[in-house]
C-alpha cells in the first residue's frame, strides 16, 4: 500500500513510524561547546536564546587509546505557562509530587487532539473499607490543563486519578498516585554524644535523642546493638522499619483489551443446596511479620497487623565478662586433644583466665575479641525524650556497626545507623591460624600498624605459652627470632614473621601473644588456640626405571638414613615390578569405548577400538591366550593372574597410604580398574562383532548426504571431523584389516573431502593469494596425508589440479609446520614417490629431538596447545608411524615408543583420540613387545627378589613382595635390577619396564592409608585459577608448592554402595587454609540433601538419608600462612551403623 493510499484510509495512524524522533531531519545547530568534565557532572548551557521544541543532545571525547566516544540523547524543551504543545500528541501528561497534609499538588494533562470528552476518576478509601470512587467529565480542545488536588490527614498512604478518553477509535489513559506519606509516623534518632573513632576496650557512654515528626518530645522505646561490621562480609545485617501502614496501590484500571476478545461465560453456581451458614471472626494478632505490607485489591481494607519482628536475637555476652576466645577451634575434639570439663583445661573465660600468662603491664594487651559488643531490647526515654546507655567495646580493631531501631506506642518508627573504628596510634593486627598441629611449621605473622603523622621504629616481641602451665614454650616451638625490629612510615603498616615449628608430643592448648613497642605507644594481641596431635603411618616411595636389557642401581636414600631418626618405626618394605608395560596400552583399549558422548569422533572410535583388539587378538595365540586368561578369573579365586584386572594400588591394599598421584607408575585408581575390568569384554570375540556393527550404524547415521559427517547428530557437515574418520579407515586398511564394509562410506567421504580442497585452491585464488608463497594449513596436510592411504582411488578431475598445488607447496614450506604437520607431510610425499623431501624432514626431525636414557626419544617444543594439531600423544604417535615405515628404523622407533609408554606412566591419554593413536603406534609398529616375557632379579642390600619366585602376572609381568617390619634395614636402601628378555635378542632393543619400592613406617601425618568398607572416599586439593577460558583447576601433588592467596578447592568423592541412616563425614583441613563458606546451611547438590557446617580444623556434612551412589562434593578455601602443614584426612561414619566407616589418604601442605 502506497503512503498516499494509507493516509487516505487511515488519516489519524502513522504510516513510517514518524514519532520516532530519531527519524527526524536535522535543523540549524543551536549551541556548541568544548570543555572538561566537572566534578559534580553538570554541564551548563549558557545560550538562552533556545526555544521550545525537541533537540538533538550530542556529546563525544576521545578515550584513553585515542578512540572517539560519542553519546546521543533526545530532549523537548517545552514552556510551562504555554498551553500549546510542541507537536501533535493525543496525550501529554506530567505527574504530581509528594505532599503533605494541607498542601496542593498538580497534574497536567494536554492533548493537540480537538473536543475531548475526559473522564476523571478520583479513588480514595478513608477509614472504612469501601472505596470512594468519585467520577468527573472534562473536555479538553487542543490545550494543556492544570488539575490541582489537596492533601488531608485523612489521605495519608495516597489515592489514585485515573484520567481516560476515546479519540478516533483508540482508548487512551493516565494513572497516577497523589501520595502523601505516613510522615507522621517518623521517629528521628539524633545523636548527643558519638565518636566515630576510639580505642579498644575503652569505655563509653552514648546519648541518643529522640524526636517525633515536628521534633516533640515522645516517649519511646528503642533495640540497639552494636556488632563487628566485618561479619557482614559473609551476610549483611540490616534491620528495616516495620511498614504496617497502608499505602495506595494501583486497583481500578480501565482497560482497552477486552474490546471485540473472546470470552468465555461461566455458569453461576447454586449455593442455595446444602448451603452452610458459617461466621468469621477476628481476633487481636501479635506482629510476627514486620516487614510484609497486606495489600488488598490495590489498597489496605483492614489494618490485619501480621508482622514478624526481624531476627534480632543474637544475646551478647556482658560487658563485664573478658574471654580469651579459641575462636570455636574447640567446638569440635580432634584427634589426640580432649576437652577437660572438671581441672586442668577449660577453654572458657572464667576459668582459663586465671591460667593465662602475667601481662606486661605497661602494654595493653588485647584479650576480648567478642564480634558483639552490645544487645540491649528494651532501651527507654527519659522526660527528655533521651535514652543513655554505657558499654565497654571489646578489645578487636575493628569497624563496627551501631543499629537503632525506636518505636512508640502509636506505632510510630524510626531507625538509625551508625559505624565506628576502634583503632590505636599503634597497632598490632595478628594473623593467628585457628588451630595448629604437632610438626606443623609456619611463619606466625603480624601487621604493625602506624596511625600516627611521624615514623615509628620499634621492636614487635611473639611470646608462647602453655595454657594449662602458664609457661612459657616460645623455646619448645622454636621460636628463634622472638624480637623483630620494624620501622613503619607514617600511616604505614609493615609486616613481622615469626617462624615456628610445633613441636611433637604438644597437643594442648596454646597461649600466643604479640606485643610491640615504639617509644612511649605500645600495642598487644593475645589469643589461645589448640594444638592436634600429629602421629599415624607414612608411606615413602622409590620409582624403578629401567630400559632394554641391562642391570641398573638405585639409592633409597631415606631408608638409608632410616637409623638417624629416634622416632621412626618401621612397619614394612614392598617391591612390586611391571616387566612389559606395554600391556598396559592394550588395557587402555576399553577407554574409546565407554566414553560417554555420541559424536561422530567417539562413535568412530568405538568401531577403531573393536577393530584394532580383533587385529591385536588374532595375531598371536599366546596373546588371545593371555586375555582368556584375565578375563575367566575374578579377585575371589587369588591366583598369579587375579590383579591384572585391577590398578596397580588396587593391587596392594596394604599401600594404600601412597596417593596415586604421587605414584608415577599408575593411573588414577577408580578410572583405571575400571578400564581394566571391561578388557575382557572388549575381546569377547562375539561382543566384538556386536560392537562394531553398532558403531558402524551410529557412524552412517552421523554422514550426510554429501559425503561429509556431522560432530553431533542435527549439526552441519565437519571437514576435520570426516577427514580424521577417514585417516582412521586408512590406519586399518594399513594394518590389514578388512574395511571391505567401510567402503559405503569411503565412496561418499573421500569425494566429498576432494570437493572441499578444491574449495581452498578457489579461495585462494579468488582473494588473489600469493600462490607461490602460501604455506598450507594443518586441515590441507591433514587432507593430504589422508588421501595418501587411498592412492588407488583416483581424485576426481575437478581436484587435482588443487591436489598438485597443495602437495608441491608442502615440499617447499615444511620447515614452517609443526612436528605433528611435518610428520604427515613426510609420509604424504613419501607414499607418493618422493623420497628427498622425507629424508631431509627425518634429518631435521632427528637432530632436533632429545635423547633420554629413561625417557627416550622426545621433542621439547612437543607441548600441548588449544587446537587439534596440537597434541602431543597424537604427534609421538605419528612420528613412530613416519619412522616405522619411511627408514624401518627399529630403534628409533623403540625410543619414541618409550617415551609414549613413560608418558603414560605419570599420565591419563585424556582423549580418545590420543589413546587411539597412541595404541596404533604402540601396539602395531616397531618391536612387537606383546609377546616378549622378561624375567627380572631385584637386590635390596643382602636380599633377592626374582620374578620367577613370585606370583608373576601374564602379560605385563607384574609381581611383588613384601617384607615385614621387624626384618626391614636401613641397607635394603642399596638396591639393583637386573633384567633379560626370553624373546627379544640384546639387539633387538626392547621396551621400557618399571616398578617401585614402598617403604612404610610411623611418623607424622604426612600420608595415611585408606580404609573403606562399603563406604569409600577419595579426597583431592586443587588450585583454581582464573584463565581467560575461565576457571582451572590445578591439582595439587606431593611435592607442589601453593602461595598465600591462592583458591584452593577440595574435592571429595564418596562411593556408598547400599542405602544408609544418620551419616556424618568430616574433612579435616591444613592450620594454613581458612575455609570461605563459614555459614551453616543445608544444600542440595546431584539430587542429594546435607547438611553443611564448618568447624575450626574441619568442615562436617550430615546425610540424614544416603542414596548408594557416587557423589562428588566440593568447596573453596583460601591459603593464609607459609610454612609445611599437615592437612588431615577425611572420615565417614555412618551413625545408625558405626561398623560401616572409612576415611581418605592423608598429605602435607607445602606453602611458599
């Protein structure tokens, strides 16, 4: 419809939306002006020569980097005594302003409209329950009119106008709120006497005046408290006015809506038939909601006072009581320390104070760090309207938060707030941990304080003491440096250190103090805390490394120097050794199948996994024989074969005090037994087959109908993806493996994978590239070195001009590629006829790699990165391909496949695509290590351990040995290995083999052993950081060092294998680390209920019901001191049935 025909059928509509004011044209520039920005914001126009109208509002400056900012707002400037709008409009309003009783307030109405019936409608509701509707018919012509309403007393809480008319077929309407507030009801709380700043401890005496609305005397009440605003850094505290008194809200609307609408009629009910006569009452309520307003329909029908006084309950302990607070660490008995109720030690404040240590009387030393300073409910006016009251702040320095909250009989309220900082000239501000622990070392420090206009030099003294003795132990804990000298500049604060080291058979409370000194100011903080024992059993590992066939010796230097230690029991020795590793790739096999997702990668290695142990089981009797073997026994029958199945720590359930992590010859436990059980059914020869032709169908569900595949079902077609397939097919077509039921696929993939290199040569081409320079990217090499597997089928003609192209520039740039990208160049060219170019990239590859006797051979910048092309697994097991088929050298490729098995050693493959490659190149290129059966000779000092004497596993070669306490020497810390292979001749190089010694002994609480029942636990730490990928988690091994500052997660796994009662968990935690949910609360996580509560030195979950099930609980912690810490264990009882408990691994915390 053309704009002439719309306005003719439709004069009072826009057609081009023409009220947009940003759809105007420009007019002249009135004003310009060029200055800085003003403290308070305003920007003054001083050309008053600018009419009414609507303006176009432009402000612009340049940023930092040079950068234009521009602003654009659109304002009317419009004359308040005119009666004319500025442009046609059918309604113009401007609202009216709060009032009080006796005063007038305004609203105005316009319109450019002509002859407008208006109707007034004016809402109040008075004292009674009935509305006062109250109806008024105006007309307005093209004009701007005033409406005045007044306020009464009667009136306060407000009422409605509602203005509306119809003008040419469309309802307009306005509603307002005249408001007039319950400003009646105000109490003003001033205050007569108030410092905002005074010292710790002082005693003070406060007036506070209180005044009505006009500022008469009233005789009120008031709650007020007094407590440290720090406390609002976890919940913010605030009490609020009750709002009882009714306020206006919006009811009657007319409305538009239901013009020409569907309605549905309803039948009206008989009520006549068994109708129940019935009578309600009302009866005084107390307040039990404050804060909630009953609203009815829009206003207040009733004045239903149900409130609920704000939670005000928090008792402050009286002024007069001092406590030396432990700071709740004894709320909870740790291990090794016991509460005594009747002598000795009570930790509380009547009678541990007549323990504590004499004080200097010339320093002030702070005692009372009470987070409530005052709650008094039910303060009082005097004649005066005044209320005095006298407190004693406790001795914290510290801002604290004053809050009143007054009333009086009529209801009448009003609420103050106010903070105050108790400081001193000089000030010691201690950062003591809440508990500490037997063999804990730390540096105890402090913060000195200079709140004066000079520099102070002083000295900052740490005292310790027995809290049971009164003596001192400053000597016992080692305290060398008590007296540190410090100089602090003017409104300055510097540090003080004090290292520690908590001796053992300390497991008491412990009195600490920090006084210091400059000049005639002075300042002291004292506190007590606990000290938990430290003694359970440890474990210490050796790692075992050996290559080829040869003899080697190592030092175990801690069980030499065993005897220097007096404490020191020992418990046992165990040596276990894995003499062919390389099993262990085969028992990775499970991994591509069980993992979770179903995209076209995992799907594809489902059927590669099932492919390659069908290749791998019908290549040698022997090894079909050895997966028989694991497979037809269980851990119930105890024969050589029984752990094979299970983890390396599984296996030894007497060293479960090792963390896995530590130990660099295992996998994670749980995922690896796990992996290891499902090996049998990989190779259940009929489940195989099963397996494959599900694959293989999820696979052709996942290929479009142009030949390429999808990463998820629904999604677009993936080059990477379909080429990475492809590569696959081509790595089983390499290894003989009949793909004769792939080739549907192959027919539609391969040519559409031409297709899309043809593409890249056009784009090039198209954006004029510089042909003779371009270097190919890693999707081009990885299409090359796929198409190189399928030479016999010939690409289509359109491509091959591309082909050439992109082959010929690899010759020329590859130097430019990474290790991954040059591999498959060189087997690229390699399969193609050239041989030149292969050998000058294997040169280069050789001369830059790393030699290493333990973990072969290597490249440094080998590392791991965002994209695909940046794996390492994925390039080893690539470059033992390139190795294995250009130069058929055998031992480099033993050497690269040294440092893939070491690689797995300490590492998860963490993909599936990595475990694929890399049991590809493992399992199917070089030696074939499968079938070689080394027998291996183990000297600790005097004593000899052979393979053939013990229960030696088939396949990876594992056994171990144990030897008891008691015949444990400190010179089976001397120990040597021998190794021969019975397959592979000395020349034929060989693999990489490992084990390791496990010396345990009683000590500290460095390690613990894990025990479970039916309950297990897994606990770990971990650093989280901030990345630009956002949070990581970092874990935390033996060994690491973590900084003060950092965000610690733990993580604790629970496994429960049947329903249970009343369980409690709790996770004991480092002196070091200060916990950030300190808030009790229940919470629901994975469809489980707890109830969460952290103590000083641990933090407790209770389960009143636990599902069987695997859960994973996790919570931050932030670290606070450094030093060398035992962080603990974790438990688990369960209440109703204390037989079922269990309790995690132990480790020390090293902070730098």
């Amino acid at each position: 419809m053309s704009k002439n025909e719309y306005i003719k059928y439709f004069p009072n509509d826009e057609y081009d939306n023409e009220t947009d004011l940003k759809s105007w044209g420009k007019g002249e520039k009135v004003f310009e002006k060029a200055d800085s920005v003003k403290d308070d914001g305003k920007w003054k126009i001083d050309n008053g020569k600018i009419g009414t109208g609507f303006y176009m509002v432009e402000i612009s400056t340049k940023d930092k980097n040079g950068e234009e900012i521009k602003d654009i707002q659109y304002i009317e400037l419009f004359d308040e005594k005119s009666k004319q709008l500025n442009s046609p409009t059918y309604l113009w309003t401007k609202g009216s302003k709060p009032v009080e009783p006796g005063e007038k307030t305004v609203i105005q109405l316009g319109t450019s409209a002509n002859d407008l019936f208006v109707i007034r409608q004016t809402i109040k509701t008075g004292n009674n329950t009935q509305e006062n509707k109250i109806y008024q018919y105006l007309n307005i012509d093209n004009e701007k009119k005033d409406f005045e309403f007044v306020a009464t007393d009667a009136d306060r809480g407000g009422y409605g106008v509602n203005f509306f008319f119809v003008k040419n077929n469309r309802f307009y309407e306005y509603n307002d709120i005249i408001t007039i507030p319950w400003t009646n009801k105000d109490l003003r709380i001033e205050y007569a006497t108030f410092r905002d700043k005074t010292l710790p401890g002082s005693e003070e005496k406060w007036k506070v005046k209180i005044n009505g609305f006009k500022k008469e005397k009233i005789a009120a009440e008031i709650l007020a408290s007094m407590y440290d605003a720090s406390l609002d850094q976890f919940k913010f505290h605030s009490w609020n006015e009750p709002n009882i008194w009714p306020k206006y809200s919006y009811n009657s609307l007319w409305k538009s809506d239901h013009n020409f609408s569907e309605f549905e009629s309803e039948e009206k009910p008989d009520n006549t038939v068994n109708a129940v006569k019935s009578v309600e009452k009302s009866y005084d309520e107390l307040i039990f909601d404050i804060n909630e307003a009953v609203i009815h329909f829009g206003y207040y029908k009733q004045h239903m006072i149900k409130r609920e006084m704000t939670d005000v309950s928090a008792k402050a302990e009286p002024p007069s009581m001092q406590q030396v607070k432990i700071r709740g660490a004894l709320a909870e008995k740790e291990v090794g320390m016991e509460i005594i109720k009747d002598e000795g030690l009570k930790m509380d404040s009547s009678s541990i104070s007549n323990l504590l240590p004499k004080q200097d009387k010339a320093v002030q030393i702070r005692k009372n760090f009470n987070e409530t300073a005052f709650f008094f409910p039910d303060l009082r006016t005097n004649d005066n309207g005044d209320i005095e009251f006298s407190f004693t702040l406790p001795e914290a320095l510290t801002r604290w938060k004053f809050q009143a909250l007054a009333h009086t009989k009529d209801l009448s309220f009003g609420y103050s707030s106010k903070e105050i900082v108790t400081q001193k000239q000089l000030m010691v501000q201690s950062n003591a941990p809440r508990f500490l622990r037997e063999g804990d070392r730390m540096e105890f420090s402090a913060k000195i304080v200079n709140l004066t206009d000079k520099e102070l030099t002083g000295q900052a003294e740490l005292q310790l003491f027995d809290a049971a003795t009164n003596e001192s132990v400053s000597g016992w804990f080692n305290n060398m440096y008590p007296n540190q000298y410090f100089t602090v500049a003017a409104g300055q604060s510097e540090p003080v250190v004090f290292p520690i080291q908590v001796p053992y058979l300390f497991d008491q409370a412990l009195v600490w103090r920090v006084v210091a000194r400059a000049g005639d100011v002075s300042d002291g903080e004292e506190a007590a805390m606990p000290v938990l024992t430290n003694r359970t059993l440890v474990t210490e590992t050796l790692p075992l490394n050996l290559r080829n066939t040869q003899t080697k010796n190592f030092r175990f230097e801690k069980l030499l120097t065993s005897g220097n230690s007096e404490t020191l029991q020992h418990h046992s020795l165990t040596v276990e050794y894995t003499s062919n590793p390389t099993w262990y790739a085969v028992q990775a096999l499970p991994y591509l199948m069980e993992y979770p997702y179903e995209c076209a990668e995992q799907t594809w290695n489902r059927f590669y996994a099932n492919a390659l142990a069908s290749k791998i089981a019908n290549t040698s009797p022997r090894i079909k024989q050895i997966f028989e073997s694991w497979s037809a026994r269980t851990p119930s029958e105890n024969t050589k074969d029984t752990a094979a199945l299970l983890s390396n720590l599984q296996k030894n359930q007497e060293l479960k005090a090792v963390l896995l992590e530590e130990t660099p010859w295992v996998l994670q436990a749980k995922t690896e037994e796990q992996q290891k059980k499902n090996i049998g059914l990989l190779f259940d020869m009929i489940k195989m087959s099963n397996e494959m032709n599900g694959a293989y169908e999820k696979l052709k569900q996942m290929q479009l109908e142009n030949g390429g595949f999808v990463w998820f079902k629904g999604g677009p077609d993936n080059r990477y993806i379909t080429q990475y397939i492809v590569t696959g097919i081509g790595h089983l077509k390499k290894l003989g493996v009949d793909i004769k039921k792939l080739e549907p696929i192959l027919k539609l993939a391969i040519p559409y994978l031409d297709l899309q290199i043809k593409k890249d040569h056009d784009e090039l081409k198209k954006n004029k590239t510089d042909l003779a320079k371009y270097s190919p990217d890693q999707y081009e090499i990885q299409y090359l070195y796929m198409r190189s597997f399928f030479a016999e089928q010939k690409i289509a003609a359109a491509s091959q001009t591309a082909y050439n192209y992109f082959r010929s520039r690899t010759q020329q740039s590859w130097t430019k590629q990474n290790k991954y990208m040059q591999g498959m160049i060189a087997l690229t060219l390699f399969r193609t006829g050239d041989t030149k170019t292969p050998a000058a990239i294997l040169k280069s590859l050789k001369e830059t790699s790393i030699n290493n006797e333990e973990l072969g051979m290597y490249w440094k910048e080998n590392s791991g990165g965002w994209f695909w092309h940046q794996a390492p697994i994925e390039t080893q097991a690539l470059l033992i391909e390139v190795f294995g088929e250009i130069t058929k050298d055998t031992k480099t490729v033993d050497d690269l496949k040294t440092w893939l098995l070491k690689n797995k050693q300490t590492t998860n493959w963490k993909t599936t695509k990595a475990t694929a490659e890399a049991c590809y190149a493992l399992l199917l290129q070089g030696t074939d290590l499968l079938i070689d059966e080394p027998v291996v000779e183990i000297k600790l000092g005097n004593t000899t351990i052979r393979s053939t004497d013990n229960k030696q596993e088939e396949g990876t070669g594992y056994f171990k040995k144990t030897i008891n306490g008691p015949l444990v020497t400190p010179s089976m810390g001397n120990i040597s290995i021998k190794q021969e292979s019975s397959k592979i001749p000395p020349s034929g190089g060989g693999g990489a083999s490992w084990g390791g010694v496990y010396w345990q002994y009683f000590e500290d609480l460095d390690k613990i052993t894990t025990a479970s029942t039916p309950l297990k636990l897994y606990k770990k730490l971990f650093v989280e950081t901030n990345t630009d990928r956002g949070p990581v988690l970092t874990p935390i091994n033996e060994g690491d060092a973590v900084k003060v500052g950092d965000k610690i997660k733990v993580r604790i796994e629970l496994r429960v294998d049947r329903d249970m009662e009343y369980v409690h968990m709790k996770d004991m935690r480092a002196s070091c680390l200060e916990p950030v949910n300190v808030l009790s609360s229940y919470k629901w996580q994975g469809g489980l209920g707890y109830y969460e509560t952290t103590k000083d030195a641990s933090t407790n979950f209770f389960f009143d019901y636990l599902r069987k099930g695997t859960y994973v609980f996790e919570y931050p912690l932030f670290v606070t001191h450094t030093g060398n810490f035992s962080n603990g264990i974790t438990n688990i009882q369960c209440m109703y049935a204390p037989e079922f408990s269990s309790h995690s691994e132990g480790i020390r915390l090293n902070v730098e």
